[in-house]
C-alpha cells in the first residue's frame, strides 16, 4: 500500500511557525537538546518494550547519532528507537503538538524566555523550525507489518506524509538550515551545543569520528608504537555517577567527575551524593568547593538536570540561596525539561526538593564534625563562610548548624557556640547579667585595643569575612543575653560595664580644665571629649566610635538597608584618661607646650585608629621631632 497524503495542520488561529520563530530566537541552540532528547526517549522506549516483552524484535545497539551535511546544509537526528506509522506521525506530529496552539498562542504572546514555551504544548519538536526551511522525518514502526513513512513541512501549516524509504527500524529527522542559522552547520558548534546538553545523556550519541593514538606493538629499541585510528566521536557519558548507587563508588570516581565539570578548579573538600525517591525523584552530587574569604558568588555552578538532559544552570529557586557556593549537579524528573522561573517559584516539588538539600547538608556538615573534628576544624576557613551564609539565610539552617558553626578568636583557637558562651561567661558578663563578646574585624589594626582588653583577660574573636557583620547581627538576635562589640568601641575598662569604678585622681574643675583644653586641640568635627578614670597603664587619649553607630554605617555601606545611617556624619568619642600620668603633666604645663602636648596626644590616638592623614599627619611628625 502506499501512502500520500496533504493536509493542513488544523490551527484555528495565525499560523504557529512565525511565533515559535520570534519566541525562540534568542535561544535558538535548543533545537539540538529537544531532537537529542525525543531521540533518546525513544531509544529507551523500545528497550523498555524489549524487557516487557512486548518486543521480541533484536534491539541492537543502542544510539543515537547527529551528522552535519555542509554542502547540502542539512543536519541529521538518526535513532533506532521506536520509528512512527504513518497515523502516529499524524496523531503526535501534526495533532498533539498543536492540539493547545490556540491556548498557546494567547498566553504566550508575552513570554520572554524560550523554555516557558518549548515542551508546554509537545513544541520540543518543532523547535527544529528556528533554524530550518524545510523540516522531514524519515522513519520505520518496530511493529510488525510497518510500512515506512516520511513527513514533510516547510513551516508552513502545510505538511506531507508520503511513504518512507527507511529499511532499519527508528526516526530520521533531517534539518535544512536556513540561511539565518548556517553557524549550526560548524562543527565545532555543534559539539559545543552537545557538550553543553547532551554530556551525560542515557544512551551514547555520536556525532562524527575522532582520531585517536593506539599501541601498536613495539619498535627496534623496544619503544611502544602507536597508530592513528578514526573512532566514533561518542560525546556522552550515558552513566554518570549521580546515577551510580554511593556503594559502588570511590573517592577517586567523585573527583575524576569533579575534573571533568571544572577543569580548573582546586580540589572539593567533600561532597554529599544525593538520591531520593519520595516524595519527589531527586539524584545527585553536591560539592563543597575551597571558599576562603573573598566570597566569590560562582552562582552558576550547579547544574540542573532531567533524567540526564542538562536543563540549566541557573538553579535559583531549586537550591536554597547559601548553597549557591556549591559547585555539582541535581538531576529530578519531576522538573520538566522545560522550566520558566514562575513554575520554579510556584512548584511544590521545588520547594520539597529545596528543604530536602538544606537538611542533607545540614546532616553531613553534623557528621563530619563529629566524626573527624580536627579535620573539620582545618576545613573551617574554607567552609565557615558557606555555614554563616546559611545560618542568616535559613532559619531551619540555623537550628541545626548551631552545632557545628565555629567562632575562632585571636589566638586561633576555636569553638562552637555554647563552648565560647561557656568559655567567656565568668569574666565578661555585664552588670546586668549581659554576656559581652568581643571581635576585631582588624587585628592588627586593632593591636592596641586587643592588648588591652586581654589585659582584662578578655578574649576577643576574630570576625573579619564580608559577611561578618550580618553574622553578627544574626547572633545578637539569636544567642540570649549576649551582646557583641568591636574590641574597639570603647575603652578595655567600658566595653563590659561592671559595678567596680576607678578613682579619680582629678578635681571636678581639673577634669573640666582637660576637657577645655582638649575641646580646642582638636581640630576634626564630630569629636566628642569626656573625661574618664580608667587605669593609669591604659593610654592618656583613645578615640572610638559608638558600636551601634559604626554597625549602621557599616550596613549602608554594605547596601543593608540602613542608608540613613550612611547620611550621618561620623561621631566618635575621644575617652581622656584623668588618671595618666601625662594629662597631669598637661595641667601643669603653660602656652604653647600645653597645646602641643594635647595635640599630640590626641594624634597619637588618631594614629592608632588609622584616621591620621595628609597635612595633619606631616604636621604630627615634625611636632614628634622637635618634642625629641
């Protein structure tokens, strides 16, 4: 019997092609994913058949294979899957695929992104019509007694079934480029585009041959030869590790993986191999990446799958924000192949699959610190950043990584949370029952501050990543009872307000005397002078800024939020202390040494915060000359 046959492809409004055409333009390279894709599913249904017994047929080798024709500007999509009878080229081709044109049409005349359309309405297929004139499908049924078919369209509404020539079970689909789109008929395109979608796709796909080096024997010296031989160019791996059962798997296996995702890249310091399959199918390997301090957002480095069709990279709304830092791949079927971010957003999947990833890496993070603490404890400069990430980001994060978050101080040593709690409690709770840590963003900037708190035997914490000062905040709403400050917002004897008092050595009107003295020495805006009896060791001047104050500028600055703040002009305190022996000597000096004396003191103490500069600073050093 042969087959001939026209038709219309019934759609009841404008023709489709132009739309897909404007649609999809700007992401044209997924033609290639979606006709790999159809061609894979159908490799895998005949296998199927096969173990169902509902194909006794041979199946052969499975394969799919991409050819590129530059002369005649075609490219071929071969599987020896199923094939189609001609009534299922009609019922899937020309009925189902546009069975939702009308509905199509109408809700996406605004779409801005190609995979909110492609695959909605069985479009994968006609994605071919972005960068072909003509688009034809050759193929033979595996069922008995099937006739082979061909298909033909040129994008029109107008098709053409006719009878085939294929004698080997499967589907050709055969692409005559249009001359907008001849950049897919470079190979190296091609291979990109594959490399990119089809890596790690179930059943191998070759695309050409490529030369490879064999042993071939040895020469007179016993030398191995070697010969050039053309092999198939097979660009998948068709079963990656996510796919593999951990038990059957070595460390090597996920860091020869790791390679082959991130050539360049340091190696991880752990992973966590994810495989669920209630309620939702989720496969998976997560690495944890070298972070260090600076912060690098590599936000791209997760990449999404399904069923081992690369989807994207952009994982956003699947992962949770902190775990952004991670590098590696998630593999779930129940996210379609073509995901918009308002079905991300809205899926209930998603969001099971999001807390699902928060506690797997939550539980290994738990483990490994306890199993291994000291190695844990070596990890913490590349992992800590990752762990203060999710804590200010996830509250379920937070509850659980209380555990195992460290806070280290300036003699590097380091603690969980209840041990430093414990640690510090005796020596720095307040008069009101407050435990008062101390951190410097700055050690060696803060030198002076940090000796003299750990005079006091205070301890103070080393808190210095970007993402410090959120972390900080974090704490303070979290940790009861205790407040946090910069070693260097007050005097050592201010910072834990305790019921002792020092002695004044100085009369009411001598500390008034100071304070006139110092007011005029002082030429910068926003001093603010207070006479203090602090321990005659302590220095004679210190200028600090209120912690409040300098958290709120430093949280505009950070864009926080708090831009208000940002407006206000700087205010510190300028703490004299009336019990060093130098502001006694400033009382009793006259003139002209009174003032230099006050002035330099005062420079001394911008010096040490860093905020002497330019002319003052010159003017301070020829004033320290002449006092030699």
């Amino acid at each position: 019997m042969s087959i001939q046959e026209k038709g219309n492809i019934s759609i009841h409004t404008e023709n489709i092609f132009p739309i897909i055409k404007k649609f999809l333009y700007s992401d044209n390279e997924i033609f290639l994913r979606e006709l790999v894709s159809n061609a894979v599913d159908a490799v895998q249904k005949i296998k199927r058949l096969g173990s169902l017994g509902q194909f006794n047929g041979e199946i052969g080798q499975p394969l799919v294979q991409v050819a590129v024709d530059k002369e005649a500007k075609t490219i071929t999509v071969s599987d020896n899957g199923l094939g189609m009878t001609a009534e299922e080229i009609k019922k899937y081709i020309n009925q189902v695929a546009f069975s939702g044109a009308s509905e199509f049409v109408e809700k996406f005349k605004d779409a801005k992104d190609a995979n909110e359309i492609i695959g909605k309405f069985g479009l994968g297929f006609y994605s071919a019509f972005m960068v072909s004139d003509l688009v034809e499908i050759n193929t033979l049924s595996y069922q008995e007694g099937a006739e082979p078919a061909r298909w033909i369209c040129d994008g029109s509404t107008e098709f053409e079934i006719t009878e085939g020539t294929k004698t080997t079970r499967g589907t050709d689909i055969i692409l005559h480029i249009n001359k907008d789109s001849i950049e897919f008929l470079e190979e190296s395109k091609l291979q990109e585009i594959l490399d990119k979608y089809a890596k790690f796709l179930p059943v191998p796909i070759k695309f050409g041959t490529k030369t490879e080096s064999v042993e071939d024997g040895v020469d007179e010296e016993g030398k191995a030869k070697y010969n050039d031989v053309e092999v198939d160019n097979i660009i998948n791996t068709t079963n990656p590790i996510w796919a593999k059962a951990p038990a059957d798997l070595s460390d090597e296996d996920y860091l020869s993986f790791y390679r082959e995702l991130y050539p360049f890249s340091e190696e991880p310091l752990f992973w966590i191999h994810l495989n669920v399959d209630y309620p939702f199918n989720l496969t998976g390997v997560l690495y944890f990446p070298k972070l260090k301090n600076d912060f690098e957002m590599q936000r791209n480095k997760i990449k999404l799958y399904s069923r081992q069709v690369f989807i994207t990279d952009e994982v956003k709304d699947i992962v949770p924000e902190f775990l952004m830092l991670l590098h590696g791949v998630i593999d779930s079927p129940d996210i379609p192949l073509n995901v918009s971010r308002s079905f991300l957003q809205a899926d209930s999947n998603v969001k099971k699959i999001n807390s699902y990833i928060t506690r797997k890496v939550a539980d290994k993070l738990g483990e490994l610190f306890v199993k291994d603490r000291k190695s844990y404890e070596d990890k913490w400069k590349d992992i800590g950043m990752f762990v203060k990430y999710g804590m200010i980001s996830e509250d379920k994060f937070y509850d659980k990584a209380k555990d195992f978050a460290l806070v280290g101080n300036t003699k590097n040593e380091l603690f969980t949370l209840p041990e430093y709690k414990a640690k510090v409690a005796p020596l720095q709770t307040d008069k009101n029952g407050t435990v008062v840590y101390l951190y410097t963003n700055d050690a060696s900037k803060q030198d002076a501050f940090i000796q003299s708190a750990n005079k006091k035997d205070y301890d103070v914490l080393v808190l210095d990543s970007p993402i410090d000062n959120h972390f900080i905040n974090q704490l303070e709403q979290k940790l009861e009872k205790t407040s946090i400050k910069r070693v260097d917002s007050s005097v050592a004897d201010k910072l834990i307000e305790k019921d002792e008092v020092n002695e004044h050595v100085l009369s009411e009107d001598q500390a008034k005397e100071v304070t006139t003295i110092f007011e005029k020495a002082i030429t910068k805006p926003g001093m603010q002078v207070e006479v203090v009896a602090l321990n005659p060791d302590e220095l004679p001047v210190t200028i600090t800024m209120d912690e409040f104050m300098r958290r709120m500028k430093d949280m505009a600055a950070m864009g926080g939020g708090m831009g208000f703040y940002g407006q206000m002009p700087d205010s510190y305190k300028v703490a004299i202390n009336g019990n060093h022996k130098l502001v006694s000597k400033i009382l009793k000096a006259e003139g002209e040494e009174q003032s230099n004396l006050a002035k330099q003191a005062i420079d001394l103490a911008l010096l040490a915060q860093g905020m002497l500069t330019g002319a003052e600073l010159t003017a301070f050093v020829s004033r320290s000359v002449e006092l030699i």
